[in-house]
C-alpha cells in the first residue's frame, strides 16, 4: 500500500475484546510489501487490548517492511493489561513519530512502545525510527528497544513510569545509534 493519507480517525475497542489490536501491518510474508510512502494525522486509539498499532517486518532480510511513514498526533490510551501502544518488531525503515502519546493505566502496567527484532531471526531489524516530541505516561517501561539501528528520540516527555528506557539484548539483536535528547521526566 503506498501513498496512504489517513486523518482524523477515532478507533475504540469492542467491549470484552481480549486480544484486538487496532493496526495491524503485517509485511512479514511478502516480497516488497508493507505501507510505503504514507502518512496519519490525528488519530485517536483507546480499548485494544493487543497492540494499539503492530508493525510487523521480516525477521530475515528487508524484502517485507513497513517504510517512509510519517505519524502526526497520534494519540493511544492502552487499557490495563493490554499489549504495547506501539509495537515495532522485525525490519522496518524511516518511521517518523511527531507529537505522538503513548498512556497506559499506571506505572505498574506494562510497556508503551515496543521496537525490535522478531523471535527465530535476528537479522531484520527497525532502521531510522524518529520520534520528536514524545509523551509516554503510566507505565511499567515508556520505551522498550531490543533491536535496532539508529533510533532517536528527540524531546520526549515521560510522566509516571519508572523505567523510561529499557535496552535488552534478549533476542541477540544488534543494537546501534539510540539517541535520547532534551528529554523530560516526571516521578
């Protein structure tokens, strides 16, 4: 999918869900595929209990990615319990992360924004994930990175969440360029 234009949408789990995510690209099994050349504006998610939004990549080259996508005011309030706000996994390339929100339900519940590597292959990883002017809150981890090349982070807000920046090497990925500037924190 290329030269996507999506503005101003309000997505809201069903009532009871258990494991919804509200998007979910999945370019992991194609040559070539994933959304290209795109763009979201305000964009409001609440009530999934999966992943707010998963980008999923191949975990064994860059042949499926998600790349070139700009996401403005993107707002995601997660519920308790749920997966990620943001889940990033496998290859993926130039995402851009403008005055976006990531909230969970308070500093004991899980992690905000996952980027990474996939299980069973360590090769394919995020590349060039920019975020500017992120505001994480309420949350076990703000930001989870165990895998990938030059991720910044540029402005952030963290408000209610002990471990702001978690950085693993659990799944043998390489790990290059994380920059965090000018952040701010709140206990």
């Amino acid at each position: 999918a290329v030269n996507v234009l999506l503005s101003g949408i309000r997505l809201v789990g069903s009532a009871g869900n258990t494991s919804q995510d509200a998007m979910y690209w999945d370019a992991s099994g194609f040559f070539g595929a994933g959304v290209w050349y795109s763009e979201l504006n305000d964009i409001y998610i609440d009530g999934f209990m999966g992943n707010a939004i998963h980008l999923v990549g191949s975990n064994a080259g860059y042949t499926g990615v998600n790349q070139w996508v700009v996401f403005n005011r993107v707002i995601v309030f997660r519920p308790a319990g749920s997966g990620n706000g943001l889940r990033i996994e496998g290859a993926a390339y130039e995402l851009n992360f403008n005055d976006c929100q990531f909230d969970g339900t308070g500093p004991t519940d899980g992690t905000n924004i996952f980027i990474g590597a996939r299980a069973g292959n360590n090769y394919a990883i995020p590349i060039n994930i920019n975020f500017r002017a992120l505001t994480s809150q309420n949350a076990a981890t703000a930001v989870h990175i165990d895998g990938g090349w030059a991720l910044h982070f540029d402005g952030p807000h963290h408000e209610y969440v002990p471990n702001v920046y978690s950085i693993t090497g659990d799944l043998h990925a390489s790990i290059a360029g994380v920059t965090i500037s000018d952040g701010g924190f709140q206990a």
